[in-house]
C-alpha cells in the first residue's frame, strides 16, 4: 500500500518532471510496490514513471503489474525497451502475457526475442490453454550424480541466477533423464567432498506432465507440500519446474471461478470492473433464464393446488417459510459439498456416506424448524384468535412439511454437486440459486400434499 499513499506527491512530480527526485523515491522500493504504484496512475503517466526505472527493476517490476498496465506499456514504449523486457523476463510470465494478447500481437512481438527465448516462447506457448506446459518455467538447476558438493556448489554459482528456484536442485543423468532431487538443506549441511548420490532424497519424486492440468497440479502442491516440482515428458526427461508462486496465481483464479458459478454466474474471464457490460450481462443473463424457468416450474405448482390456497387461504401466508427454508437446507449442503469436493475432503465413492449424513441432518434440521414453525402457528393462535379450531392441525402441516422440505433440500444439495461430478462437470454449477429453485418446485408440492392429506375434510 506504499504507493497508494504516496500517489498524489508522486502525480505532482510527475507534472513537474521532476526526475531525479522520483528516482531518489523509488531507490529503496521493491518491485511490488512500484507495480501497485504503476497501476494506480493514468495511462499516460504510467510510461513516464517506468521509464525512470534501472533495466532490471524494470523487468521485474512489469512482472507484477496487472495485464492492462503491461499493454499499456507495450504500447507506450520503445521498441528498444520492449525487447530488452520480453527477452529478461522470466519465461512463464512472459508466456501468461503473450497468451493474453491478440495472435497478432503476439506474432510482431516474438519477431523481438532472441533466438534461445523464441524457442522456448513457441514450445510453451504449443502447449494447451491451462496445462501445466504454460506454467512451467525451462529455467532449473540440475547436476549429475556423481558430482561432489564443491562441484555443485561451484555450478551454482555460475548458472543459480538465471535459475527459477534454488531451493531445490535435480539430479539428472547424461542424457537429463530425471534421477533425484538435492534439497538446498542437505546441500549446505553436507560435507564438501561427498557425493550427489549419497544425499539425494530417497523418497519417491513427485512430478508433473506438461499435458497436466493446471488443476491438478494444484491438488499435487497441496498434498505434498512443495514449494516446486519438476515437470517431465512421456519418457522421464526433465523439461521444466513450476513454482509454488504460479500455483498461488492458479488457486485464485480456481477459486474466483467456483465462487462465481456459485453465485450463479458465469466465470469471468476478465477482472469484473474491466468486463464490457454487454459481456457481464450475457454472463449473468444465461443463468438468470434458467433460474427465471425454473421458478416458472413453481408457478405452475402454485397453479396445480390453486383450489386448495382458495378454499384455505392461511396456506398462502406460509408458502414463503416453506420454500425459502428448503432453498436455504439445500444451498448449505451444496456449499459443503462442494467444498469438500474442492479440498479432497470426499470423493465420489463416498456418495452413501454422504446421503446417510445428510439424512441425519436434514431429519434433525427439519424437526428444529418444524417445531419452531408449528410453535409459531400456536402462539399467534393464542395471541390473535388465528386460525380457531384448526390451530393444532395448520401447525401440525407446517411442521410436518418443513421436515420433508428440509430434508429433501439437504438430500438435494449434497447429491447434486457429487452427480455432476459423476457426470465430469464442475460441481461448482450445481449453484446455490439453482438448488433453491429446484427445491422451491418440489417443496410446493410436499407443501400442498402434506395439506391435503392432514386437512382434507377440515379446510379443502
């Protein structure tokens, strides 16, 4: 937050062309800071500012600066300084910039890199939209087995700092086949004459394929704790390593999308205050039709038993309690679900567990509520002279109902995520909105059918 604090002193600097003063400012700031900074100012000041930056700062600090503000600067910079940026970047940055562009773009802009940063710009850029291939950075350290620790040492020093991580070096064999890993721990504490071979990690190596998924790479750095993991091909061949801080970009975006399909939207591709609002209608429009057609579904129920609502009006006035406890049963198992779905709490075998859990709850949950919506028919009875004789049998079908809706809701909920699931879908559609008009339609009919059977001959 240093740069929003500074903003108005920095623009006045800006205006007064101070220089040297703004380069005196920005001195001790880190990379971060000044891209917040950057990204804060208008976009004809933002080149200004960024050109006052050393050529390495600069790289790192077009790093972390959101995608419009990189595009901005592409534009707004020489061609000389576009290509010293696209060329020192670090290769998977580069890529996640370069797959946003337009084909184009992209095109002019790799006639800028040299030949060594053409090839690995193509190679990743081949691979698909949200595998691994297009996380994955080439730039690793690995060493041969047969090495001693000076040996290592020493290589490391010449190469480390074009390396993506140093926390962990990778042992390969003449050919680069992956053998082990050397963690920086054991590295440091061993003796400098022993060997590679008798300190790497002796335990099963964790990889990724570049085909993989990025989502699954993502459950991969979750279970076993990494920092980085090295990514191989078909054969074994080590190719790359992706870092633990592409996996925090990655956790968000997953994290972003479900939480929007929860909410009955559809995923953004784009920042929500950058989305053109004929996208971020037909985003929301889509969903709302569905759920629009599904609450038609509940009209036509309301319609089916309208006889019903005529000859006992009191039945109206409690539709909305009905309904919206079911709808509000049903989005709490879903929410549950899914989330357990997403942390690797449950899995789809676990279905009978779930429904026996579910059954347990929405039984108890109907009975809390039922009791509370029957206390409430009785007490206003007492209160207002309501309903006369047929208190205890209206309270009796509310509270009966309620523990049908309730459960059927909480059965709904829990089931639907891991049927889509079943199904290869994002269990994240199974939307709060969506189970609560699905269980609006079928808690009518419990509703009315429930009142039928307990007032039939008393009020319909």
């Amino acid at each position: 937050m240093i740069g929003t604090s500074l903003l108005p002193e920095i623009r006045e600097l800006i205006e007064q062309r101070n220089f040297s003063a703004l380069q005196r400012i920005f001195n001790d700031w880190l990379p971060v800071d000044l891209a917040e900074l950057i990204s804060d100012l208008p976009e004809n000041e933002q080149a200004i500012l960024f050109r006052l930056l050393p050529k390495n700062l600069a790289t790192e600090t077009f790093e972390y600066l959101d995608f419009d503000s990189q595009q901005n600067l592409l534009k707004a910079l020489t061609k000389k300084h576009v290509t010293h940026i696209l060329n020192s970047m670090s290769a998977d940055d580069r890529t996640a910039l370069l797959e946003e562009l337009p084909g184009t773009v992209v095109q002019e802009l790799l006639k800028l890199l040299s030949f060594k940063e053409f090839k690995i710009a193509k190679t990743l850029l081949a691979y698909a939209e949200g595998s691994v291939g297009r996380l994955m950075s080439p730039d690793y350290l690995s060493v041969k087995k047969d090495w001693d620790i000076n040996q290592v040492l020493d290589y490391i020093r010449t190469y480390g700092h074009e390396s993506e991580t140093l926390n962990v070096i990778y042992v390969v064999d003449d050919n680069g086949k992956l053998k082990g890993e050397l963690l920086a721990r054991a590295l440091l504490l061993s003796p400098p004459d022993k060997k590679v071979s008798e300190i790497i990690a002796e335990e099963k190596i964790i990889t990724l394929t570049a085909s993989q998924d990025q989502a699954d790479a993502l459950e991969a750095f979750k279970r076993y704790d990494s920092i980085a993991l090295p990514v191989v091909d078909s054969n074994g061949y080590l190719i790359g390593v992706v870092t633990v801080d592409d996996m925090l970009d990655v956790a968000e975006e997953e994290e972003t999308e479900d939480i929007q399909k929860f909410g009955g939207i559809e995923a953004l591709e784009d920042p929500y205050i950058d989305l053109p609002i004929p996208q971020l209608i037909k985003k929301r429009a889509v969903w709302l039709v569905i759920l629009f057609i599904g609450e038609m579904l509940t009209a036509s129920a309301m319609a089916y038993f309208e006889d019903e609502m005529a000859r006992a009006i009191v039945l109206a006035t409690f539709i909305p309690l009905i309904i919206s406890s079911g709808g509000n049963s049903g989005s709490q198992a879903a929410s549950l679900i899914i989330r357990s779905l997403s942390l690797g709490e449950i899995t789809i075998s676990d279905w009978w567990k779930v429904m026996r859990r579910e059954l347990a709850s929405g039984l108890a949950l109907g009975f809390i509520l039922g009791t509370i919506g029957a206390f409430r028919v009785i007490l206003w009875s007492m209160a207002f002279n309501k309903y006369s004789t047929q208190t205890l049998y209206i309270a009796a079908t509310i509270g009966i109902s309620l523990v049908g809706i309730v459960m059927f809701g909480t059965l709904t909920g829990s089931m639907l995520p891991l049927l889509l699931k079943r199904l290869g879908l994002d269990p994240a559609v199974s939307s709060a909105p969506f189970v609560a008009t699905l269980v609006d339609v079928t808690g009518i009919v419990i509703y009315f059918s429930v009142a039928s059977l307990i007032l039939g001959g008393i009020l319909l």
